[in-house]
C-alpha cells in the first residue's frame, strides 16, 4: 500500500534522478505524522481548554510527585522556554485555578509553583485522554512494533541528546 509520501518520492526521482532522497523517505513520514499527532492531541488538550504549552508545565509539575511544585526556573529548563514564555503559562494556568504561586522558602526574591487541587485533578483527566489519544495514533503497530520504533527514534535521538543536554538549543 502506498501513502502520500511514496507519491512525492516518485516526483523527485523524476524530476531528480541524481539526487539520493532516501532521507526523506524516512522523515517526510516523521514530519507528516508529527502534524497527524499534533492536531489529534491538539484536540484532547483543547476539550480541557488548555494548549500544548500549558498542558507540558501541568505535566512536569504532576510528574515531579507530591508536593507536584518547582521554582519556575526548573521549570524553564525542563521545558526548554524563554523566562517571558513561562511567564505568560503560569499566568493563565493560576488565573484558571490550575497552579499557584507561592514564595520560595528558601529564596525571599522567588516564588514555588505548584498544582492547586483542581490543576492535580485536570491534570489527572487530560494525561487519560492524552494517552489514549497516542493509544489511537499508534494503533496500526503491535508491541514489538512500538519497541523497536522507540528504539530506532531513540538512536537517531541521542547523538543530539548529547550535542544539547536537556533538548533543543535556541
């Protein structure tokens, strides 16, 4: 069965014969099922009134465990922002009663976000329909499928890894 990319593969072995494009044969399909995944989880985010960017800070702080709270700037690392970026996160998130801002204990000139009760319950709901969301996406593979998937993403994934720890450099 072909998809669309064997369409566009075909087009450029024509109009390019001398041109290895073996490389997008591989990520022309990661590009296209990123867009597919970004807009079906999109969707999950969206019916909790919450964007991609707000979902990561409530996820970093639940995963982090009890007391599910950071200062900002371990939040900015993890999540590789600009300070202005999380800024603008936390404000809608306290704003909607999902986090608050409290001062640092430790640091009078910082504060410590954490989860409100109602951010520890959306949270818990969206990370539901979040799964089941990437259950749907990746659906067509079985679970050897997926392993070996993750493990050739991961191998492709820790050279960079390495160039930048932590993720992306701006």
């Amino acid at each position: 069965m072909n998809d669309l990319v064997d369409l566009v593969l075909s087009q450029w072995e024509q109009e390019c014969p001398n041109l290895d494009i073996s490389p997008m044969s591989v990520l022309s399909r990661v590009f296209r099922f990123h867009a597919f995944a970004a807009r079906d989880v999109g969707q999950a985010f969206k019916r909790h009134n919450l964007h991609q960017g707000e979902f990561d800070v409530l996820a970093t702080l639940y995963r982090t465990g009890a007391p599910h709270a950071m200062n900002p700037q371990k939040l900015v690392a993890a999540l590789l922002l600009t300070s202005g970026a999380m800024t603008n996160r936390l404000d809608r998130l306290e704003q909607a009663g999902l986090l608050a801002r409290t001062p640092n204990p430790d640091d009078r000139r910082g504060v410590i976000v954490a989860l409100t009760p109602e951010g520890l319950r959306v949270i818990k709901q969206v990370l539901k329909d979040y799964l089941r969301e990437l259950e749907a996406l990746l659906a067509p593979l079985n679970a050897a499928e997926r392993r070996q998937m993750a493990g050739l993403l991961k191998k492709l994934l820790i050279p960079h890894d390495q160039e930048t720890p932590g993720g992306i450099a701006a």
